[in-house]
DNA sequence: GGCAAGTGCGGGAACGTTCCCGCAGCGGGT
DNA sequence: ACCCGCTGCGGGAACGTTCCCGCACTTGCC
C-alpha cells in the first residue's frame, strides 16, 4: 500500500478503466456529467490505486493556490490563546479543502512570497504591519481584532469580540462575588493591541456607571514575582477587593500567591480592606478550570470563524469591510 | 504596483525584452547559460512589472510541493515550546524557499491530504502516529523527540535532546546552590512522552550515583493550586529541600507561592527540613528571566535543526535513520 | 418520422514553469 | 583546414489537472 500510489495520475486511472481522464476528473470532482455507475467505478480504482490528487496542477489550472496565511505577533507567541486559535484555524482551512501555513516574520527584503489565496493576521501591530503586507502581496487579509493603524484599507473584514461588553460582564459577575472595587491591570501601554484597549475602554465605562474610582494598573507581560506581589500590594492599598487580569497567565500566578498566603498565614499581605482575599478574574482564561471568573475566548471556534469569513471574502460572499462580533463567554469559578 | 503585477509571467518578460522564455527562467532561477548582461536585464524588468513566480506551475514541473507539515500533539499545545519551535521551524522553511503547514489532527476518515515533501512531528506518541501517517502518506516524515511506537521505522530521521545529561547538569547546579535532596515532579505516566522518561532515567541515574534516595511525584498538567502546594508539601515531608518539575508553566506558580509565603511570613509551609525555602528547578525554562534554575531547550533553533534535518533527508544528503542531538542549555537564575 | 433537447463521454487546449536538445557563432588546438 | 568544445540563446515538450467543445446516442414531442 505504502509507495505503491506515488505518481498515480487520473490518467492511469482512466487507463485502468478504459474510460478518459475527462470523465475520471469528474467523476473525483462531484461536477460535470458522468453516470452514477461510471462514478462509482471511479472512485473504487482511484482508491485502490491509491490516487492523491496533485495539487499544484489542480492549482495552476484552477487559479488558487489551496492555501490560506497565519500572522501571529512574535511577542507574545507564548499565550495559548494564539496557539489554540491557529489550530482553530488550521482545523476549519482543512474542512474547506485548504492548508494553513504560518507565515513566519521573515526579513522585510529578502522573503519569497508563499503561494496563497488569503491570509489571517491576529491582533496586527502597525509595526509589523507593512512586512505582512509585502509578504501577502495583493490577497486579501482578514484581521482577527481591529486594526487602526496606517493601510487599515487592506484588511478586507474583521472578527473580534466584544471586548467592551466582556469586561462589563467580568466585573458584573466579580460584583455579584462581592466585589465592590475592581481593579484592572492592563497591559504595558506601548504594546497594547486594540482589544486590550477596548477592554481599558468598557473598564472606565463600567467604573463612571457604577460610581466607582478607576484603578488602573500596567504590569509586564512576565513580571518576576516581586513585580507581581507588589501590584497585588498595590492594588489592595488603592482600596481594591479585586483584581482583573488582563494578560494571559498572570491569573494563575497571582492565585497562587493567594493560596500560598491563606494557606501558610499571613499578615500584611496584599488584602482587601475588610481583610478578605483580593478575588481574581482574567480576560483571556486559560485551558482547565481554575478558581477564577474568566473570560474563556473560545479561541479555536475563534480561529475557525476568522476562516470561515476569510473564505466567504474569496467567494465573494463577504463584503469587503465587514465586522464579524465572536462571541466568547465568561465563566465562573466551578 | 498593488494589482498590477497580478498575473505577470515569465512571458511576459521575455516579450518585453524581446528574447525567449528560456532565458528568462534561467536568469531568473541562476542556473542555466545566460549572459551577465541579459540576467541583469531580465531582473530589471521582472521587478519592473511586478513579476511573482507561480509556485504551482513550478512544482508541478519540478516534483516538489515546496511545503513541509508540522504535527504538534494537541494535549499540550498551550506549552509556548511547542509555539517557539513552530515558528522557528517556520522561519527555516521560508529560507529554504518552502512553506510550513499546521496539520490539524482531522478525523481519520474523512481528510484530505495536504501536499507536502515532509512532515515533522513533535513528542509523537502512540495514540496519535497512525493518524498522522495516514495523513502524510508516503512522505517522509522526521520525528522530535524519539518515537518507540509502532511503526517506527516510518520515522527517517529523528533530533532530541539528551535530556539525562540534561537533567543531571540541573541537579548539579541544584547542588551547587546548596540542594541536596532534590525531588522530581513528573508528568502523569499515562501520557508521558519519550523525553520526560528521559528525565526520570536520567533523575534516577544521578540519585543511584550521589546515594541520594529519589523522591519521583507526579502532577497534572494544570493542577489546581491546591494540588500544586499538596506537591510542594509532600517534597518538603519526603525531606526534600528542592524541586525539579518536568512540565512547562509549573515553576512559575510554585515559585509564586514560594515568594507569597516569604513575603508574608509562613509557619507550617512547603520548607526544606533545615527551614529554608524549596530551590525550583524546571525542564522546560519559560521566556523571560525567572528566578529557577531551568533547561532552555532554545525552542527555535530545535525547530529550525528538524527542518534542516528534514530537508537532508529529502536531498538524500542524511542516511534514513539518523539521529541527531540537539543542543540545549542549563541557565542559572540571574 | 423528423427535430429539439438532454445525457454520457472523449479529445483537445490551456495554466506557467523547467528541462532537454539544437543551433548558430567563435576561438583554439592538431 | 578541419574538428571539437564552449557560450548564449531559442524551440519545443512535459508536468497533471480542469474546462470548453463536440460527437454519438437516447428520449420526448408535435
């Protein structure tokens, strides 16, 4: 079985069967006029033969390469989020037929354009912005989140969600917790994407309806542990009773502090005002249940939905400059 | 220059100039005989008119798919390892004129095989590898990590760290700073890939030869916090003073209970018999600075070397069965 | 019974590239 | 003077597929 289908061609097929490679073509490819009969011949001998389709033909004939782009942000290529969307999306381009390639920054001169029909940027920077472009040449991009930088004409539609609302619902969901002063610590201003942005936004908003002073905190996206305890510190001495993370992964750490200290004792540890532990919430959870309100991105049905609109842009059936809202959930501590 | 060069082909060019087809393919591929002058022509117009090669006609002609697969197991994908050398792997693929393409793990049945030379396969295991090999059919496939399955010989090539020496230069430096009995948290034993047994081997080994008694636990993936200090504790009862854990992401929660119970103050918590802290060590060292000693696998470049090794082999430049090691390193916390 | 429409299939051509071969011109060795 | 080899380039053919057109045959309808 193994090697005896290399190079296989509909030719050899039609061959096989005495028939001609126009009907084996489209008997394989669902379209054109062949006989039920004749069909079902066909795919008997191709799959006995061991036929795989030869894509570059197929491509060179057709017009499109089979293959769809991911831009992922080298910076913070550690967060899950980005993994798991990609494989979202790696899963949904494979449904339709295409290949997923991850498209690597490479140096902005000297890189060969890869062969594809459409590419799916996450979070894009106006920094690296210009390189993608260079790189995809004319094929249309789709942007999981929203860009506002310089050439934002090129993004075709976007899917991002709701961010402002998200928050609202974290620190609604914190409130009912008992949480009355929510703090929330965002990420360093010079590397915010605009989700992080919109959700500073929807923080502000929820805190001037609700009568509450804003307290709003900047961490590094791997602060040391020192770091990490003292925007814990700093956050109870600002008269909070809760903190909202938004980077992935800090929540996990920050929960372990918490736990060490109820579990060992402590005193003079970072504390809400009437003694109790600082609750914690986080705006991207990360995968397995952990004690904490949490926005869960559903990032895998994310990088799926960024496909789906991608490939309804090639067909046509996207309008250029579309808005898709994903809808991600928040969850509560089990 | 956007849209313009869409559809420009190598006649286009030799139109332009007045010469033939031939060549311009030569002068622009480098090899076959064209004068320096009509090269130098040739690039001058090509860029002019915007000209990209057609890749499919290309490897239609050629034989080639130029595009290799990247497998990662789908348990563990939110380890930035695994994101680290995907890219890294990504960046050597581009180089080598060749794209990198996710696979997503699709249903056995029912997917299409995507046109690829080669596959690389990170930490396979058993569960997964007939899957992956129906996927890629006959192309070769280059594994990381070793695979003792079955139908190993489909591997051509493999590239691992020699994770017993690595863990013994951990345990070294671990002495160094004053651990003595230096405990082992391992991965669960039901899904424990190839190089994590290393460890234990290589964790044993050195206990046999420093007549230290192993103390070798086991953990979740994503324990809850309070498993996570239930772990600590059990090392510190064993008579411990130190811990190895073997999976990514753990030593930076365990180390924030660690900083949470010195900066408040503890009694009964997680200590060495003599009263000091647990020592952290890790297997797998997170980006950014971290206050544990760890082994930086250097992600990249052990991408970057499979693909290298990938392309040996399809270059006939690398015997089929090859192994080579991949070079990693011990850093000491700042 | 002739004529239109429909069905099942075959024969090219085309997609853009690379590779093999051929053909001039030209220089140098015997 | 003849031949060989080298250089610079041109003319096909081929890669495997899809699409357009055409041909034979069947069916339905006036």
């Amino acid at each position: 079985m193994a090697g005896a289908g290399a190079g296989v061609t509909i030719i050899d097929i039609a061959d096989a069967l005495g028939i001609s490679k126009t009907a084996v073509s489209a008997a394989l490819h669902g379209s054109g006029r062949v006989s039920e009969a004749t069909r079902a011949r066909v795919l008997a001998q191709a799959s006995a033969m061991g036929y795989v389709s030869n894509r570059a033909a197929q491509r060179l004939r057709g017009g499109r390469h089979g293959a769809i782009g991911l831009s992922v942000p080298h910076d913070v290529r550690e967060l899950s989020f980005y993994m798991e969307l990609a494989f979202g999306a790696a899963d949904a381009a494979s449904e339709a037929g295409s290949d997923l390639l991850l498209l690597a920054d490479a140096a902005p001169g000297r890189a060969r354009r890869p062969s594809i029909d459409g590419a799916i940027v996450v979070d894009p920077t106006p920094s690296a912005f210009p390189c993608l472009l260079e790189r995809i040449g004319d094929a249309p991009l789709i942007s999981v989140g929203e860009y506002v930088g310089a050439e934002r004409e090129r993004v075709s539609a976007w899917i991002a969600a709701d961010h402002r609302s998200l928050i609202a619902e974290v620190l609604d969901a914190l409130a009912e917790e008992g949480a009355s002063a929510p703090a929330l610590v965002a990420l360093p201003a010079d590397r915010e994407p605009a989700w992080a942005h919109d959700v500073a936004e929807g923080y502000g908003a929820w805190c001037a309806e609700h009568r509450q002073r804003p307290v709003l905190m900047r961490s590094a996206l791997d602060p040391t542990e020192a770091e990490l305890i003292a925007t814990m510190r700093d956050a109870a001495a600002a008269g909070c009773d809760a903190i909202v993370w938004v980077a992935q992964g800090l929540v996990l750490r920050a929960i372990a502090v918490q736990s060490a200290r109820a579990e060992f004792g402590a005193s003079g540890a970072p504390e809400a005002p009437h003694g109790a532990r600082l609750l914690m919430a986080t705006m991207a959870a990360e995968p397995g249940a952990l004690g904490a309100t949490g926005v869960d991105l559903r990032a895998r049905e994310y990088g799926r939905s960024a496909v789906r609109l991608l490939f309804g842009v090639l067909d046509a059936k996207v309008a250029p400059g579309t808005h898709e809202v994903h809808e991600a959930r928040v969850i509560r501590p089990a």
